[in-house]
C-alpha cells in the first residue's frame, strides 16, 4: 500500500510541478531546468523574473519583480518566502499613497548560486545574496549578504559562515 501511496504522491507534485512552470512560461517567466515550485504562489511582473536551473520554490511564496529578480541555480527557497524587489512612491503627501504608483529601482534582487533560504525569509529591493549562503528562517535581509554566510534576524545579520 505505501508503494502505491508514494507513486501518487509523485505524480501529485509532478503535475503540479508542471502546471507550475507552464503558468510562468505563459506569464513570461524564463527558467532553467529542474525547477520545482509548489502551489499557491503569488508573483508580479512576472516578465522579469529569471530562474536558474535545479531550483525549488517551496508554498505560498510571493515575488514582486517590478524592478528584477535574479534566483541562481541549485537554490532553496523555503515556504513563505517574500522577495520584494520595488516599492510604493510616497513623497508626494498631498496624494494619498494608495494612489501613488510604484516606484521601480535599477538594481534587481540577484540570488546567487547555491543559496538556501529558510521559512518565512523576506529579501528586500536592491539586494544580493550571495553564492553559498544561507538566510534563516524569518529573517528580513536590507542587505547584501556575502559568500558562505548564514545570516538570520530582523534585519538580517552575520550570525555564522560556511
């Protein structure tokens, strides 16, 4: 029964896996090979989201890539996971905010090579994670991370290295 069990799990999350991949295709997302992204995910501006190969995006996870996201090869992305690569205009304080629009940076979000991110993780506008990294669960990165460092907290900092 367990065998028969696991063969239908298998085909559960490989055709999610592919109707997955086939919403970013439509949506004008590029990605590599072997990429595995659970269900529920939420992502704008899908057009300039560029995933590597041998990638897993895990539940619930939400991308804005107004302004680019860059996700390397052989990264894990945990549950949870926001990566947030614009923000709301808000100088003018005659307008409401709600009413002004997004403000778009230069610089995308890049995930190097290599880099794991726990649960819950939040990776801000203008950021780079590093190849080899590790970000912990709950942490919220406002900064660059460098190689082989694990970082964790609010806001993410140093706390060890590979």
């Amino acid at each position: 029964m367990s065998k028969i069990l696991l063969l239908l799990q298998t085909i559960y999350f490989n055709l999610t896996y592919i109707k997955n991949r086939l919403a970013l295709r439509v949506r004008g997302a590029s990605y590599g090979k072997n990429l595995e992204i659970f269900t529920s995910f939420l992502m704008q501006d899908v057009q300039r989201l560029k995933i590597g190969d041998n990638v897993l995006i895990g539940k619930q996870c939400n991308f804005y890539a107004g302004s680019g996201i860059k996700i390397g090869d052989n990264v894990m992305i945990g549950n949870n996971v926001s990566i947030i690569s614009n923000d709301h205009e808000f100088k003018n304080k005659s307008r409401p905010m709600k009413l002004q629009h997004l403000h778009y940076e230069k610089t995308p979000v890049v995930i190097e090579d290599d880099v794991l991110m726990g649960d819950k993780a939040i990776i801000l506008k203008k950021v780079r994670v590093s190849r080899g990294s590790i970000v912990g669960a709950g942490a919220v990165v406002t900064k660059n991370v460098p190689e082989y460092t694990i970082v964790g907290g609010n806001p993410a900092k140093i706390i060890g290295t590979r």
